[in-house]
C-alpha cells in the first residue's frame, strides 16, 4: 500500500461514518458473518482499533454486543443507555474511540468505560476537552472513570475528578467526578 494510502482510507471511513452511509470495515476478530452484519460500521470499526493496539479487545466487544442488545430489543427504559464513538479531528483523521454508558436514573450520571487514542495522538488535550465538553451539560451531574494507569490517574486529578476506592476487579481505581 502506498505511503499515506490508509491515513486517506482512515479519513474516507470516518467521512462516511459521519455521514451514516453504508462502508466495508475489515474486523480481524473470528467471528460469525450474521454477528458482523449485526453491528454498525462504527462499532467494526472499534473492535478493529480496539484489536490492533491490543487494547481491551474482549471487553470492548462486550460492550459492544450489550450496546446493541439494549438498542436492538429497546431496553433503555432501564436506565442504562451505552454509546460507543469514533473520535475524528476536524479533517476526518481516525484518533480514537469511546464506549461510554449514560445514566437515566437521577442523578444523570456518565461512566467512561473506554476511552482510547491512537499513540500520535496521546498527550495533545483531546481527553481533556471531551470531559470539559461533558461537564457543561445540564443534564449531567457525575462522571465516573476506572482506569490504573498512572497518566489517567493525573489527568482526572487536573480534572477535579475524586479518588473513591478500589474497584471489584483490585486493579483498577475509581474515581467520580461531581457538579
């Protein structure tokens, strides 16, 4: 492949995921054909980053196929409403992805369960304006985030995220930021 051929296909991808239309997202995950065909082109393309850099990969399917089981069978009135987002800059360049789930139930609350960028993209702020962008909602009035690793854990301190205990799994830290 030419030099600069899959940052040009990276950005036709995410043009076309904006877009809502219709694209084929190679997933190197051994799955069924009527499972792929199940899920949206956005969240191929997740399980694939999230694949390639090795990052979570079965927990990130999990999400996804849970995300899609809610969505599919309209079980939001439950109180748990999952997202999952491709990160673009302005020029349609792939940064990253999301999975969050919000919920309904008062007080509104959010939990970033993944968050992931691309290694040239750490470190330049874009963590940072998502929970900024985030805490000027109303409607929301918690973010919670469980991480280990030490460059998060800085990064919500700045944040004015609060350290709440360990979680379930003794790795990860659980931290709950409150308006």
């Amino acid at each position: 492949m030419p030099k600069g051929q899959n940052s040009k296909n990276a950005r036709k991808l995410a043009r076309r995921l904006r877009q809502g239309r219709g694209t084929s997202v190679a997933t190197p995950l051994s799955m069924g054909n009527d499972l792929m065909n199940f899920l949206s082109n956005t969240d191929k393309c997740i399980i694939s980053m999230a694949k390639e850099y090795n990052f979570y990969p079965q927990d990130i399917m999990g999400f996804i196929l849970r995300k899609n089981t809610i969505t599919k069978f309209g079980l939001h009135n439950r109180g748990l409403v999952p997202v999952s987002e491709v990160i673009c800059d302005d020029d349609d360049n792939i940064q990253g992805f999301l999975c969050q789930t919000w919920a309904t139930s008062s007080p509104n609350a959010c939990m970033v369960e993944f968050f992931f960028l691309k290694p040239e993209y750490r470190r330049k702020g874009i963590f940072t304006r998502y929970i900024e962008q985030i805490k000027k909602w109303d409607e929301v009035k918690t973010i919670n985030i469980n991480t280990d690793t030490p460059e998060m854990i800085r990064a919500l301190d700045k944040l004015g995220f609060k350290y709440q205990r360990k979680c379930d799994n003794g790795i990860e830290l659980y931290f709950r930021w409150t308006k």
